[in-house]
C-alpha cells in the first residue's frame, strides 16, 4: 500500500478530541488512511511519497460543505433574482432552470465542485432537486466523481406545482411515484454505507412549498430502508416560509417536521433561521443538523440563523455555501468567516462565536451532520482528508501570535493544497484533476446557451 509522509508543517491543526495544535507537526498516511500523528521528530522519515511543507503551512482537516445547488452555478446574478427575496428569486429563476440538460447539470457541477477544492473543501453535499429534460442525478455524479471531491448526492424532488398551491411551475414537477422510484434505484446503484465511501445518496424533497407531506413521510420511509441514507430539506428559511407553513399545514416550520418524521440523527435541513426556540430544543435532543449558509441569507434578506443558541442547545450545525446563484459564491473559506462575523453581529456579542468554534463546525459539525466519523479531524484511523495553507502571503502578515485564527479572522481565499482519501488533489494552488481554464470556458458558453434557450 502507498505510503505518504507530511512533514515540517508549521502548525497541524488536528481537531481531534484534545483539540491539538502541533508545532513542527507530521502527518504520516497509508493507503487513504491517517496511521500516525504527532512532531516530525516523532514520526517514519521517508515515504513512498514526501511532502515537506518548510515550516511555512498550517495543515487542517478537510472542510465538509453541507448544503449547496450546483446546478446554479449557470444562473449566478440573474438580473430579475438579483433584488428579491427567496420566493421572488425562486420564480426569476424557475423559467431559466426548466431548459436544464443533463449536460449543463454535469459541467456546472463540475464548475462548482472544483470551487468548493480550491476553497479548502474536500467532502460536500449537494441537493438537486430539479430534472427536466434529460436531467438525471447519474450526470452529476459521474461529473464530480472526476475532480476528487469526497460527495453525498442528494435526490431532490418537486411534486407540488403551482396549480396545486405550490410556488414551482408545474412544468418543472414530477410525479410521487416516479421520483421514490428513481430515489430507489439511485439508493441501489450507487450509495455507498461503508466507512471511507466517496459516494453516498441523500433523500431529499426539495421543501415544504414544493412537495406533500405524504411524499415527506414516504422520503422518509424509503431513506430509513436502506444503511446509512439520510434525509435532507430545506427549513425555515425566511418569514415567508414559515407563514406558508402556517398557512397551508396549520404548523410552524418544526413543528410540521416533526409531524412528517422529519426529526433525527439521520436527519438535517438547511438554513433554519426562523426556527424557533422549542424547534431549536427538540433539534438537539433528537440529533436533527442544521446546514448554516450565512451568505445566501444575507444576500436573499432572509435573516441571520440563531446558531449561537442552536449549539448552546447541542444542535450539530455545519456550514454550507448554498446554491451558487443565492450566494453567489461556492468558497468555503468565505463562508466560515462570514458565519463567524455574522455569529457577533446577531447576538452584539463577541462571545457568540470564536474563530476556533467556526473551523469546528467547518470541520467536525459538517461531517456530523453528513453522519460520517471517518472525516471531520485528523487522528489515527481517520480519512487521509486535510488541507494546507501558506502562512507566507499578504493577508497574514502580522498573525503570528496566532496564525490558527487567521484562517478566518483574515481573508482566506484559496488553500494551497489539498488531499482526499490520500489522493493529492491541489498542489501549489493548482488543480490536479481537472484542466480549469477549459472547465472554466465550457461552463461560460452553458451558461450562455442556457440563458438563450429560456428567452427564445
């Protein structure tokens, strides 16, 4: 088996359960998984593979991104969606997204997939949750499979068009029965339960405005079926959504979810920023996550999630960047200052949130949330997943007292390399996997045939 030694790293920021930060640390790997770590004095001197990091690095675990729409990254800063809130940005974009392929949905994936490595992630999870055209879920896996990232597929789904009281067209909704069975097959084809899996599936209606409750709990059934499937939604997200929810279920947004069984550890939705304080309670004694995606809910008006009092309440909270036409971004680095300035902002406090806390739920509170214990830290036994940051550039200078707050106190833009399952995916900031400035013009010229086809 290939051996791989990481050596002379400034700092190696482990996250493990002591929370170690090792000076002239090393990493020493074999196969896809960590087997020692600790000092370079203490570790093996050679290895198939050496990498010596010149005392110049701090080396952390992996970030996980746990909510996020790929698909979007052909739609970014759609003029009709620029200026409004999430229901008016949702039917801007509705009509453009009707006239998806398979194809865009591959290399958009692609696009936002290679986004999210140069940003420091190496595990993240996507929810599509339309298909229209040719659209299948297997395109966007075969196109992420081929840039490295470790990823959890979501089979979203809308079955409650707006005939029916739903906010999507109806051109873009499928039928009940056709989506369980499609989420069925893709469960059996591809979903990966076992430890170190690069690929696993996700059941995941798209949103209480969107599909029934009947769907909700037949998700729900179909995912508890089968190993290691978990469900995903989106939750609470603005004022309007939980006055949708009054309206058309007669509950608040939690209170609807636990009705559905929407409640668990293998449970998780995204945003949550009016949840409120009995939700938040039952989230934490039942293990249900929470994917905060500060940016899109600043960028849609939605408000500022209350994750100081959801971890106060043992809610496992994880980042994500949201869909890449809310954000309009797909960098996690950002995200995780974002989410920790934000912190601060909300509660006027600035014990709401410190920088270690924001690259734990980064870290550790993403892969929980994903339900994984084989990412998240870096220890004995754990997925060979970590990232490598150059203390030597312009934006930290002066941090030396403590270059580990850096990461996020600082502007952080892009890792300088990254590794997943062992497998060395950036290198000096550059891409190994893909070839990006072609990535970056396929995407473009999508992007535009698509804009067209929704004019015509």
């Amino acid at each position: 088996m290939p051996t791989l030694l990481v050596k002379n790293i400034h700092t190696l920021v482990t996250l493990d359960e002591q929370r170690r930060e090792i000076r002239h640390g090393a990493l020493f790997v074999v196969d896809h998984v960590i087997q020692q770590v600790g000092t370079t004095a203490e570790l093996p001197d050679s290895a198939d593979e050496v990498l010596d990091l010149g005392d110049r690095h701090l080396v952390l675990p992996g970030f996980v991104n746990t909510h996020h729409h790929f698909f979007q990254t052909l739609t970014r800063v759609t003029p009709a969606g620029q200026n409004g809130d999430l229901f008016q940005w949702l039917q801007a974009h509705y009509q453009i997204w009707a006239h998806l392929t398979g194809a865009d949905l591959a290399i958009a994936s692609q696009m936002a997939a290679v986004e999210l490595l140069l940003s420091g992630c190496t595990t993240a999870s996507d929810h599509h949750y339309i298909f229209p055209n040719d659209c299948t879920l297997d395109h966007q896996i075969e196109a992420v499979g081929a840039t490295g990232l470790r990823f959890h597929a979501s089979r979203g789904s809308m079955s409650v068009g707006e005939s029916q009281g739903g906010l999507p067209p109806d051109r873009v909704v499928e039928s009940e029965a056709a989506i369980l069975k499609d989420s069925q097959r893709l469960i059996e084809q591809y979903h990966d339960a076992e430890r170190y899996a690069m690929l696993r599936i996700v059941v995941a209606p798209c949103s209480p405005f969107s599909v029934s409750e009947a769907l909700m709990r037949e998700s729900a059934a179909l995912a508890r079926s089968y190993p290691g499937v978990r469900l995903h939604t989106h939750l609470a997200e603005n004022r309007g959504d939980v006055e949708y929810s009054l309206a058309s279920f007669g509950k608040r947004p939690g209170d609807y979810a636990e009705a559905v069984g929407w409640l668990g550890a293998d449970v998780w939705h995204a945003h949550c920023v009016k949840l409120s304080d009995r939700a938040i309670a039952q989230f934490g004694q039942t293990g249900t996550g929470v994917a905060h995606c500060p940016c899109s809910n600043m960028r849609l008006a939605s408000g500022i999630a209350p994750i100081r009092k959801m971890l106060t309440q043992h809610v496992p909270v994880g980042l994500g960047v949201d869909g890449a036409a809310s954000n309009d971004a797909s960098n996690l680095l950002h995200e995780a200052r974002t989410a920790f300035l934000l912190a601060r902002v909300r509660d006027e406090a600035a014990s709401a949130m410190t920088a270690r806390e924001v690259l734990e739920i980064a870290t550790r509170g993403g892969a929980r949330v994903l339900g994984r214990d084989d990412i998240g830290y870096l220890a004995p036994g754990m997925a060979a997943d970590f990232i490598a940051i150059n203390l030597d550039r312009p934006g930290y200078v002066g941090t030396q007292a403590d270059p580990v707050a850096a990461v996020i106190l600082c502007q952080t833009d892009a890792v300088d390399y990254s590794f997943i399952n062992g497998r060395k995916v950036i290198e000096n900031g550059q891409l190994l996997t893909l070839e990006l400035p072609r990535l970056v013009e396929q995407t473009n010229a999508a992007a535009i045939a698509l804009a067209s086809r929704a004019i015509r």
